[in-house]
C-alpha cells in the first residue's frame, strides 16, 4: 500500500537559487545531521549515509534535479525498504522561497497506520529547522 506524506509549506528567507543549490548538495546537509539521534554521518555531493538510533544505517541519493524547482531523493534503509522524498521550491516575491517535502513509500496497512503521522512530523521538523537556518 502506497504512504504519501505531505509537509506544511515553510517560508525560507533565502533566494531559491540559494535554497536550490543548498538542498541539492548532500554535503550541505552536515550542519543539520549533528542534532538529534544521528551517528556516524558522511557525505559527498549525491548521497549521504549515517545510523540514526532505532532506525539503522540510512543511504540518502539524489535521484533527480531540476534546477532551482525541485530534487528527488531516495532513501534506502533495511527496516524501512525504499522511500522517496521531494523538495519542491517555489520563489515568491524577491527574497523568499516556498518549500515543501514530499514523501512516498509503500508498506503494508498496519504499518501504514503507523508511519503515516511520525513522517509528517518529521517533515515538518525539517521544514522548521531550514526556516530556523535561513533565519539567521
């Protein structure tokens, strides 16, 4: 069965080429990766890995991009199978971007049940913490 998650939409105080070339580079995301349950991380422009507690080594790889609109990520991890996560970007006005984070999976109904609202938060903890990032 198909899990699709939908982040809130967050307001980012950066330019979308600046927020783009941010989200698009695995290496970028090392500053964010030391708070929380994460261990062991390393990273190169198309992927990052790490062990993050009760989950298990996590692979994160860009998939896809289109320049300044959007990077698609896959995230493999043995517990979990195969996840697929977008990053859309939207400018508006001059000096701010729209972001959104898309997650998709398929897992049976029961664990369906159970995901579905630890995803969503984690989302959106991850839109807050770039809004928390661009504002400073």
């Amino acid at each position: 069965m198909e899990v699709k998650v939908e982040s809130r939409i967050g307001l980012l105080n950066q330019l979308e080429q600046s927020v783009y070339e941010f989200v698009s580079d695995c290496n970028n995301f090392t500053p964010l990766a030391n708070q929380g349950p994460i261990k062991d991380w390393s990273s190169d422009t198309d992927s990052c890995r790490c062990s993050v507690n009760g989950v298990g080594q996590v692979t994160l790889m860009v998939a896809e991009r289109t320049p300044h609109k959007m990077v698609k990520f896959v995230i493999e991890n043995s517990q979990i199978g195969s996840l697929f996560l977008w990053v859309q970007l939207k400018g508006s006005e001059l000096t701010t971007t729209r972001i959104k984070l898309t997650a998709k999976l398929d897992v049976n109904p029961v664990l369906k049940m159970m995901i579905s609202k630890p995803l969503k938060q984690t989302l959106d903890k991850i839109v807050e913490t770039l809004e928390q990032y661009y504002t400073h």
